[in-house]
C-alpha cells in the first residue's frame, strides 16, 4: 500500500484519505532462488498461501522494489503460479507480461566537475549532482540565499559560522535577484520538525528557484548527511543542474557564496531506465453473450527495497521484505485463482493481475489502464487485495462498497456462505491508495479487500512469521464466492453491477478529504502518478469537486497551473500549494490534441 506521508503529499489534487539498467535481458542472466530453497523453514502442513508469502517475502528478493532484480524474481514466480493453473497469458506480447520502462536513478557521465575561487572539488566524495539535476555547463556568480525559503527569515545550520548571514539572507531571499545566478541554499527547513517540510524540500527549491531564471541551484548539507545515492531517484529532470555539496566544502562554499565568488559547474548525468512488469492471466469465461466480459481480480507485488523514501524506519537500510504489504495480497490472488479453476466453468471471465510499482504511486495500475491488453470497457468490476494478512478476530474492511448498487447484497451472500461468516466492515469510497483507484477512476465498480495497518507497515520487520495465514485463507474464501456470484457459474446468473459514481463531498469532512493540511485549497482532481516527459495527466475528478466544478475531465494532461509549468506531479503539487482558498486559478490542459484553458474555484478543508 503506498506510504501514508507519500499519499498525503499528492492529497490536495486527489482527495485520498489517508498512502543500474535493469533490462529483461540483464535479469534474464540471473538465476532466482529455488522456490524449496526458500519454503524449507514453513511450518508442517503449510497452506499454499503461505508458501507463495515464505517466497516472495524471503531477502533474497531484497524487498521487490520496482525495475529490481527481487521483483524480476517475484514476477517469474507469479508467472509461474498462474501458468500452472492453465490460465491464459494477455500480456504485451502474448505472455505473462504487461511490459513499461520505469526512470531508475542517473548514472554520472564523464564531464562533471565543480570549481570555485580556483578550488577544484571532488565529484562523489566533495559533491554529486542531485537526481533530478539537468545536465549543463557554465561559469557565473554565487548568490548565498540561506535556507532558500521565500519570505521566511531562516537560520543556518545549528551552530555553523554563517548563522547570522543565513538569517538575513532567508529573509531577503524573496526579493533577490537570482536570475542568470548559481545560488547556494542551505538543506531543509530550520522550522520544521527533523528539517523536513514542503519548502525545504530541494527539489521544491530548484523548482522556484528555476522559475525565477537561476542559472542552477547548489545545496549544502548540514554536517554528517551523507551525499545521496543516484540510483534511487525516479523524478524527471528539471531545467537547471541540481547538486548537493557536503563536508568541509559545504562550509567554504558558503563563505564563497557570501562573498560573491564566480563559481564553473559542468553536471554531466544521464537518467537509467528499468524495465517493469505488471504479470496478467486470464480463465475465460464460457457463456456466448458474456464470455468477452471479465472480473479483475488484482494486488500489487511491489515494496520498498531496501527501504529508503517511504519507510517509516528511514535510517535503516535494512530489507523491507513486505509480507503483509503485499506478498499476502498476491498470494490471496494465486489461490482464488486455483479455486475458481478447481471449480465449475463461469460464464464471465476473470483476469488475474499483479501490479508492480504500486508503492511509486500506482504506476503499474494505471500504466495497465491507460495501455491495456484486453479491452478495459468489458471489465465488469475489479478486486484489489492489499494488506489481507494480519486478520485478527476473524474482521475484515472492505472497501469501495458504494461504487455499485449491488455490493453490500453480494458481500453479504458470499459471507453467509462461509461456515462461520467473517465480521465485514464496508467502506462506501471507491478511491483510496492502492490500485484499486486506478479502475474506479475508469467508472469501474471496486473492491478493496484490507485486514488494517500495524506496527510493522512500512517498516523491515513486516516479515512473512507475522503473517496470519488462515486468515489469508478465510479471505480467498470470501473473495472466491464473490467472484463467483459476479462471474456466474452452473445455473447461478452473473450478477450485473450498477456502476454509482462517487459520492458528492461533504463540506469540511469525511472522506471527500482532499488536502494535505487543515485549510489548504482543494482541487479534487485524480492525477495519475505514472512518471510523463511533460504534464500531469488526470485519470479522473471527484464528483462535485472543485476540478468537476470547472470543468476537468480524466484524460486531461495538465500542462499549466496558475501561469506555472507543469512538468510533473511534484510541480503540479507545489503550485496547488501556493494558492488559497476561494482563489480562482487558470489550468490549461491538453484534451484529445487540443489545448484547452479552464478557469477553477478553488475549495477549502476545515
């Protein structure tokens, strides 16, 4: 499930309350560790559900991080499973796979160097550009702007020498004219909590910066942060070079900066590219008028890798192995897999899917939605299982109850078919953070299956002992008779849902929440967070939103916000921030190869 601080970031546009190269040809060298290798320690009797979590939660798949040599692993294995089942391959070219490249980190070209006052500096150990940095070369002035936070008198670095210049330069940074500059801020926000905020983000600063015509942005980290690792980043380039400097340069740099010092940069970088991979099967259905229709029965694969951005444990570099989040999903829908091809012929078919890049921001779902194998307007309904291993109490929460007419009825028959039916809590909203909101966005009908949060999500010590595999079980069972209900088998008719569209919010409350903080603007569209070369694309608004209000639509590809550019979500996010309440914005949006120019109100959460 994506990370609950990563979620709220991207709150304020949709609404969610609240969360090396790698190509097939390199992974296909590799050998992934034997399924009996890894499943020798189960306990006696195992159910199949717990040995797909012992697998794909295991360290050798090093956390399955999207484009990684684990989820390569993990993705074989579910290929596996289902190709075992008899089931039919509709990938991109006809197998297992839906295939996309994912950004994946730069690599550092040979030209890159830093000089300043006649002191060359080493790349890697004295600085590195930052990974969203622009390549480019050039020779110009320093401009020391403190910590860089527009109209915010700023300190420096707890105790450093230039506090006092820090002050006064953050409060004057406004006002300064950067344009044609190199400016040097410091890293983070003395204000906030660890440092951490919005505007002390740096790429928040290079953005504003950039928007103001410096010529590039140097950042100088506070003593001990070690220089950032390249291979993590997954943002696009922006229109300046970015680094960061650290140690005793950091500090000379400073006073460099202070004094007006002539700086040369040359930031040579290249981004990587990795190849990801959504697994996708089918059981076709029988009957000649609804064979073409289909169930989809989905969870994602993905987790945190080695941790990093979106842990909740953010200085260990430990596995983040995700048994519960979300190898206990996949394995729930191998086995509803297995039961529905054990049982009689259904009239529908279902489509089995694994989606990876889910902890990205839904990338692999929504890439899915937007380039399917299979026709999406025969998709019936959609299944999506994230978090279904820690039941406790027999309870479980089922999600996106009010995106059809007929949900409560047909959650209700299949539970009271159980020998002892589970304790259901239904949740009418049909958007959330996983893949589920991808398809609801598309009108279709959803269904998220939950067992809830705990003290391991997001964290290394989610492993597969934790795992509450009966309680797996128990929701394949439940899930399994859904299915059934909805795909129709032997002489029970499919049953046909009716589509509701989400609910109109109400003002200041529930979960038609849509900011990242108590009386921010709300615009309430529904972004798709897959990486673009340029823009954002919508796959839907809220109904009665602000963004319905003015006329946003899914499909639009915003490529302007407020007079702002918008090259992707995390420049489509700052700009929403700057602006207020009640304030009246301009969107231009690129609609079917047309621009389009809409004027929105913007709302309010209180």
């Amino acid at each position: 499930m994506i990370f609950v601080r990563y979620a709220s970031f991207l709150a304020a546009l949709c609404g969610v309350a609240i969360a090396c190269p790698a190509s097939e040809a390199a992974f296909g060298q590799v050998s992934c560790p034997p399924v009996e290798e890894l499943t020798h320690d189960l306990p006696a009797d195992p159910t199949e559900a717990m040995r797909h979590i012992r697998y794909l939660a295991d360290d050798r798949l090093e956390g399955r991080e999207v484009g990684s040599r684990g989820a390569w692993c993990a993705g074989e294995y579910i290929a596996g499973a289902l190709r075992s089942l008899g089931l039919t391959p509709v990938g991109s070219n006809h197998d297992f796979f839906h295939r996309f490249s994912v950004r994946k980190g730069v690599r550092l070209g040979s030209a890159n160097a830093l000089r300043v006052a006649g002191r060359a500096y080493m790349i890697d150990s004295e600085w590195v550009p930052l990974g969203f940095s622009a390549s480019g070369h050039m020779e110009h002035a320093l401009v020391y702007g403190g910590h860089g936070l527009t109209g915010d008198a700023s300190g420096g670095n707890d105790g450093e020498a230039g506090k006092d210049d820090a002050e006064a330069a953050g409060g004057e940074y406004a006002r300064m004219d950067i344009s044609g500059r190199i400016v040097v801020v410091e890293w983070g926000d003395p204000d906030a909590p660890h440092g951490m905020s919005l505007r002390g983000d740096s790429h928040f600063k290079a953005m504003e910066a950039s928007g103001r015509g410096a010529a590039a942005l140097l950042v100088l980290a506070p003593d001990g942060m070690r220089l950032p690792d390249l291979s993590d980043e997954t943002r696009a380039a922006l229109s300046i070079p970015v680094i960061m400097v650290s140690g005793d340069a950091a500090g000379t740099i400073r006073t460099a900066a202070q004094e007006g010092s002539a700086a040369g940069l040359a930031v040579d970088i290249a981004p990587e590219t990795a190849e990801a991979r959504n697994v996708v099967a089918l059981l076709p259905g029988v009957h000649p008028d609804r064979a073409h229709e289909y169930i989809i029965v989905g969870a994602h694969y993905d987790h945190l890798g080695f941790g990093g951005d979106g842990s909740l444990a953010p200085d260990s570099r430990d596995v983040h192995n995700g048994a519960d989040d979300n190898a206990s999903g996949v394995a729930a829908v191998i086995e509803i897999a297995r039961q529905l091809t054990d049982g009689p012929p259904l009239d529908r078919g279902v489509l089995f899917m694994a989606f990876t890049g889910e902890e990205k921001g839904l990338w692999g779902s929504a890439r899915f939605v937007a380039e399917p194998t299979v026709p999406l307007d025969d998709a019936a309904a959609m299944l999506n299982f994230d978090m279904v291993g820690r039941m406790q109490d027999r309870t479980l929460t089922v999600f996106g109850t009010g995106t059809a007419e007929e949900w409560d009825d047909v959650l209700d028959d299949a539970n009271a078919d159980l020998s002892e039916p589970l304790a259901v809590a239904g949740v009418a909203d049909g958007y959330g953070p996983s893949d589920h909101s991808s398809f609801y966005a598309e009108g279709i009908p959803v269904l998220h299956f939950f067992t809830n949060t705990h003290e391991d999500y997001h964290r290394p010590s989610d492993d597969w002992q934790k795992v509450n595999g009966e309680g797996v079980d128990l929701v394949v069972e439940l899930a399994s008779g859904v299915v059934r209900r909805l795909a129709g088998a032997e002489a029970a008719e499919a049953v046909a849902l009716t589509a509701v569209a989400q609910p109109r919010p109400s003002p200041g409350g529930g979960s038609a929440s849509s900011t990242s903080g108590y009386g921010a603007a709300y615009l309430g569209s529904i972004p798709d967070m897959t990486p673009r070369d340029a823009g954002v694309r919508l796959t839907g608004v809220r109904v009665g939103s602000p963004a319905e209000e003015g006329g946003l639509r899914g499909g639009d590809i915003v490529g302007e916000f407020a007079g702002k550019p918008i090259a992707d979500i995390y420049a489509y996010t700052y700009a929403l921030r700057e602006q207020s309440p009640g304030d009246v914005v301009k969107i231009v949006v690129e609609r079917d190869g047309e621009e389009v120019t809409l004027e929105v109100t913007l709302g309010a959460r209180k």
